[in-house]
C-alpha cells in the first residue's frame, strides 16, 4: 500500500506513519426521509479509518469549510427531478470558482425508472434526478468531476432504500478513492 487512496482504507496515522500525504473528503447531504443520509453515512463508513472524512447536513456546513479539501461530495434527495432547496441554495451561494482545484461527485436517492408505470416513467425521463444537476452546479463552480453522477433507489416516497444500495454506495467511494 503505497498510494494516498490505500491509505483511505487503512488506519490514518499508519499513513502518517508512512509519510503519506492524506486526502481530505467532506461529504455534504441533505435529506427528506433518512435514505440520503443513510448513503452518505455509508460513504463515509467506506472510509471511516481515515481521519480526514467529514459528514456534514448541508446548513451545518460553511463554504469556508471547502478551503481544506481534496474530495467533495454532495447528496440530495430527488425531488420533482432537482435537489432539495437546501443543496440548490448552497450550490448557488458559492462563489464561481469555490471549487477550483476540488475534485468532486455527486448522488442522488431516486425512485427506479423501470419499476413504475408508463405515465410515471415519462415524467421521470422528462424531469430527471438530482445527481446531474448536482454534478452540473459543482462544474460550473470550478469543480473537477472525477465520476458520473450516481443515483441510489428507494422503494417508495419514503424509502426504504434497496439492501443493495448500500454495498453500491461502497464501491462507489472506493472507486473514487482510487482515482485521486
């Protein structure tokens, strides 16, 4: 284990130990019924040996707080095919080049397209989810997209999220971790 993402999965000051240089991720969410913030923790858990990991509701976090990171990733329910207010309202506050030099991703908590009936599927295609629009706010505030926005299914309005989505919300961090 040489590499600055091995070092994600193992003890932190093994790390230091090492002269490895940490990465600093902060993971911002919000959600409506616990299903966001359930990926989010999962996310987090993924990497929890690290020191350098921060879980933050999105009006607990201060844009300062984006001076010390390497990694930011953003959360959000999909509601009517955007983020929930709280996201949007942050994304839209930060200065235009906030991100600059930050690389990021984006989720989202969405219903399965193919499980619903015609008229809800057309609404789903022609509305979208959270994670693109996410994806897009971050670009557009100099941010450097390291995967494709991904979404996490519920079952319901209210979830619950699928048992899957747990181990996919795993290995989506760790294939991001791999690439910084």
């Amino acid at each position: 284990m040489d590499s600055t993402a091995d070092c994600l999965s193992v003890n932190a000051s093994n790390c230091r130990r090492r002269g490895l240089e940490l990465v600093n991720v902060l993971v911002v969410y919000d959600s409506a019924y616990g299903n966001t913030e359930k990926i989010a923790k999962a996310i987090t858990h993924t990497v929890n040996q690290s020191d350098d990991i921060r879980l933050a509701l999105v009006g607990d976090i201060k844009p300062t707080a984006l001076k010390a990171i390497d990694l930011l990733i953003v959360g959000s329910p999909t509601q009517n095919g955007k983020p929930t207010q709280s996201i949007h309202d942050y994304l839209n506050d930060l200065p235009s080049d906030a991100l600059a030099g930050i690389k990021v991703a984006a989720f989202d908590t969405r219903y399965a397209i193919d499980e619903h009936g015609v008229s809800m599927k057309l609404f789903m295609k022609k509305v979208g989810f959270a994670a693109p629009r996410i994806a897009a706010s971050l670009r557009a505030k100099g941010g450097d997209l390291v995967t494709e926005p991904v979404g996490f299914i519920v079952g319901e309005k209210e979830g619950p999220l699928r048992d899957e989505e747990f181990k996919r919300a795993s290995t989506w961090i760790q294939e991001i971790t791999k690439t910084l």
